[in-house]
C-alpha cells in the first residue's frame, strides 16, 4: 500500500561545512537550501512510490528542469549537484536523460 508524500517524515543528517554551503545566498530565485530541500521532495516522492525500504531509490532529475524551477542557470545547478555529491549528501550518476540522484543520510521516521 501506498503512503502519501505528507504521511512520511524524514530525518538528514548534515556535516557542519553542508550547512555552511548551503547558508549562502544565491541572486534571484531559489536559495541554496530551497533547492536542497526541491531535493529532498523529489526523493520523498521516490520513496512514496517504492517499497518499505525506498530510500535507496533514485530520482531522475534534468538540470535545465531544475534550473527553471529553481530561477539558476543550468551551469549553476550543475555545480551545486557536483557541490553536493562532493560534500557526500547526494549520489549522482549521469543517465542518458538526465541525472539519476538519491539523497544520503536520510532515515525514513515514523516520528
């Protein structure tokens, strides 16, 4: 049976220099942590549709798609996915559409 995405709760954890990274501004649309929490829906939502254990599931995810929702140019969401992956808080392997990503530390709660 499927959850629905406001059902779930989830927990993150993040490293000190994360939350540093993230704090900074960007001009115009999204913040860095708009953006990192889009992230965090777009897993919740691939958790929602996958078995118990989903948060090993990752989403695909198109940098110029993003980049509109967000207001970045897509050379910006790019650096920032890269940012991300190297800070360890995302996965992210190239797709032949895309980019498939899965959101590390991140428990599923029932809290």
């Amino acid at each position: 049976m499927e959850k629905e995405a406001k059902n779930i709760k989830l927990k993150v954890t993040l490293s000190y220099d994360l939350i540093q990274y993230l704090g900074k501004t960007m001009p115009n649309g999204f913040s860095r942590w708009e953006a990192y929490a889009y992230l965090l829906k777009l897993q919740k939502e691939s958790v929602d549709i996958s078995y118990e254990g989903g948060l090993k599931i990752s989403f695909l995810a198109i940098a110029s798609e993003l980049g509109k929702a967000w207001n970045w140019h897509r050379n910006s969401v790019s650096s920032f996915l890269k940012t991300l992956e190297n800070e360890g808080a995302i996965e992210l392997k190239p797709s032949i559409n895309g980019n498939r990503i899965r959101v590390l530390n991140i428990l599923k709660t029932d809290a």
